[in-house]
C-alpha cells in the first residue's frame, strides 16, 4: 500500500511531466494473497502486488491513453511521452467535454478492514480446513480458493481533481464433487470474518450428497426457483447490456425512451449503490467524480440508467451519476455496485411455492443472444432439482437454457429475505433467491 500521500506526490510528479492541455493520472494498486485448494488439500498458495498507472492526456482535442506498471523517473516520462504521442495521430473528438472538474464531495465510506487486508496464509488455511475436512469425511472432495486484498484507487487530473480510496475485499468460493453430482458455495466481503466458510462448505457437501445420480428431464418451461448465484448472473447482464448511459443514447437498450415505464414485475427492485459500507463500496468512479446512489428499476418500473462525464455531457439532458469505468473502454458507465430488493419469503420456504419445477444452483457459460431483450443462453451446473408439490424430489441432469432475463423478472412469484454479496468484474451485487414461472430451458446434457 502506498499511501496518500506518496500517490499525492505521484500524480504530482506525473502531471508537472505533461505538456497537454489537459491530463489524468489513474493509479490502481492491489496486495493480494490467494489460497487455493483441490483434492482436499491446499496446493498453491500465492502473493502478489500489482499497480496500474494510467495517464490519459488532450492534445487539441485528440485523447491519448497509455499505462505503465513502474513508478520510476523513466517510466513516468515515458508514459506520458507515449500518451502525447498517441494523441498526435488520434483524430480530433469533437464532442470531447473536456476532463471533470472539482464537483461535490464524495461521501465518507470506510472500505478498508484491517483483518481483510492483514490475513495471513495460516488463517486462509484455517479457514479451507472446515470445508476440506468435512468433505473427507463424506468422501467427496472440495476445491476452490479463498482470496484476500488491499486495494488502493488515486485519481487526479489538471483541473485539481484529486481522490484516494483504499479497499479490501474477501472472496470465497468452492466446488464439492462426488462421483455424479456437485454442490457450490460463494460469498465475497469487505471484511474477511464475515465469510462462514463452515456453512459455506457445508452447504455445498449437502447439495453435493443430494445430486448424486440425477435423472433425465426434458426440455420444456418449468416455473423455478434460482438461487442467488443464478440471480446475480440476470442482474449482471440487465445492468451491463441495458443500464448505461451509452447503451442508452445509442438506443441498443431496453431502457432506451422507456424510462418510468415498466419493464419486470413488481417485485424487482434494482438499485445501484458504491455508497454501502458492507458491501464492497467505491464512493468514487474512475475519472474522480463522487458516486451516487441510483435507482435503477423500481417496482418494475425503470427509473434510471447510469452515467459517466463524457455520456452525460452528449445526452445534453442527463447528469454525471459518477459510474465511469477505466479509460479507454466500449462499455461507457455501467451499474458496478447492484443490489437487489430482499423479498418477504424465507429463502428455504421458496419451495413450497412451486408445484412441478426446478430448483437451480446457478447458471454456467452464460452468453447474449438478443442485447436489446437480454436474450441469454448458458447451462446449470453444481445441483438442479426436481420439484414436485412444494418439495425437492431427486436431481436433475444440467439443462441449457435460452431466457430474456428481463422478462423473466416479470414473471416473479416470490423474492427471498436473505441476500449474499458476490464479486463481480469490478465492485459486487447483493441479491437474494427468486422464484419464477415458466423458465425457459432448451436442451439437455449427458451430466
């Protein structure tokens, strides 16, 4: 971890170098161990430190972006040097707003757990041993990995922006296998000792035990329930494909001149908030503007999407909600830190809301087949299961599926009261486990 004040002079010295007209300097840095295990026993055990230093400069108009991982003299004059040298042959951008300027504030969010950020390898094993052992004794066998981080975000820029953001994060994930089923446990957090890896890994024995032998089922639209795992992968594709800015500007979302229209059922609530302490936050995005709280879809009713400096300024109607990803991207801004409206419905009474249908663990290999409708295709994995009259009644072989996950959501018959927090590419969703009619599945596999 470098500190606030080395990044301060960092950026200090990077911008003094550049001769653009305007300059950004993005600095990510991680610590990060990793404990891996397979076959019940710990077989790699990892440490690394990393950074990212990003320098992105204007020359009439013309952006150039050029990154080094070294903080030496020489490498700062040559990132900067190759920017410029970017920007020269770029052609001019002629709706370029210009870098942000010093806005609000951005609200005070601790982030940073000393116990995530000083883990040690023997309490990442620690912690493996209550999955592994359990496992041995059911003669199945557990793999997965346990992940711990510090996590460091500095950007300035010419017009005096400057903000520091140190993070952590915990993330556990594992697969148990027998001879013809498997079960699946993931959890992430802020602060490592709120991870049961006991439950966790219990958890996933007990569906292992429970999948052994599945049978075949045909194709068809089954009402379902699907946990968390599978919930945040719908959450994740709506908000990548259909809650930005850009998505929405060039009309490719679902959102597109719909907003306050309804667009799920009534029990879907999205918002996106880097703003909660427990849930891996991130007050800033990454061109310095202070985040905000978005309500995505509201009861059913799309509210918002999200925005970045540059997609806000080309609406000409729409704020900088601060949801700038890392520079230069195809993405535009996107919805990082999803969270999911809990139900009423314990999640284990969620069941007994299904007459004949599917129980899913979580959704493998997903891929887009349709943008604008979030038209997705993938395949379960790691415990599917019959459901007859309100009760489990034996495994399933995995099945493909082809759903839009959007209307999907408007098919919902009950939302659980418990959620999990789950990793994602940058920041995470909270959500819980849903219930829905008539899923589509399309083909069937041999296991």
């Amino acid at each position: 971890m470098q500190g606030i004040d080395l990044l301060r002079e960092l950026a200090e010295r990077v911008l003094m170098r550049s001769p653009a007209d305007e300059t950004e300097v993005l600095y990510l840095g991680e610590d990060s161990s990793l404990t891996r295990f397979a076959n019940n026993e710990i077989h790699q055990n990892v440490a690394e430190t990393n950074l990212s230093l990003q320098v992105r400069v204007v020359v009439s108009d013309s952006v150039g972006v050029a990154s080094t991982n070294s903080l030496r003299d020489k490498a700062l004059d040559e990132v900067v040097d190759t920017a410029i040298k970017l920007a020269q042959v770029q052609p001019p951008h002629p709706e370029w707003p210009g870098l942000p300027r010093p806005g609000g504030v951005p609200v005070p969010v601790d982030g940073f757990v000393h116990a995530t950020g000083s883990a040690s390898p023997n309490e990442r094993a620690s912690m493996i041993e209550r999955v592994c052992r359990p496992a041995i004794r059911t003669g199945l066998v557990a793999s997965g990995a346990l992940q711990t981080a510090s996590q460091e975000l500095m950007v300035a820029n010419s017009h005096d922006i400057f903000v520091y953001y140190p993070s952590t994060f915990a993330d556990f994930v594992t697969v148990v296998m027998g001879d013809s089923g498997s079960g699946y446990s993931h959890q992430s957090s802020a602060d490592v000792t709120n991870i049961d890896v006991e439950a966790l890994g219990q958890a996933a024995i007990e569906k292992a035990q429970r999948s052994r032998e599945p049978i075949d089922l045909e194709p068809g639209r089954y009402d379902v329930v699907l946990e968390e795992y599978a919930v945040e992968d719908m959450v994740r594709f709506i908000s990548s494909l259909g809650l930005g800015g850009q998505a929405y500007l060039e009309g490719r979302s679902f959102a597109s001149h719909r907003l306050g229209e309804r667009v799920t059922g009534e029990q879907i609530t999205l918002i996106d908030n880097g703003l909660d302490p427990d849930r891996l936050p991130l007050p800033v995005d990454f061109e310095g503007v202070p985040r905000q709280r978005v309500m995505l879809i509201e009861n059913g009713v799309v509210r918002n999407v999200v925005w970045d400096h540059y997609w806000a300024n080309k609406s000409k109607s729409f704020h900088n909600t601060g949801h700038a990803l890392p520079a230069p991207n195809t993405y535009g801004p996107i919805p990082i830190h999803l969270q999911m409206a809990p139900g009423e419905t314990p999640k284990n009474e969620l069941v007994k809301q299904i007459e004949h249908g599917l129980w899913v663990t979580r959704f493998n290999y997903t891929r887009t087949v349709h943008p604008m409708k979030v038209i997705v295709t993938g395949l379960t994995r790691d415990g599917t299961f019959l459901i007859e009259n309100g009760e489990i009644v034996a495994p399933v072989k995995n099945l493909r599926f082809t759903e839009s996950y959007l209307e999907a959501f408007g098919r919902v018959i009950a939302v659980s009261q418990e959620r999990r927090l789950l990793k994602g590419w940058y920041g995470a969703s909270l959500v819980p486990t849903v219930a829905l009619k008539d899923f589509t599945f399309t083909g069937k596999t041999e296991f």
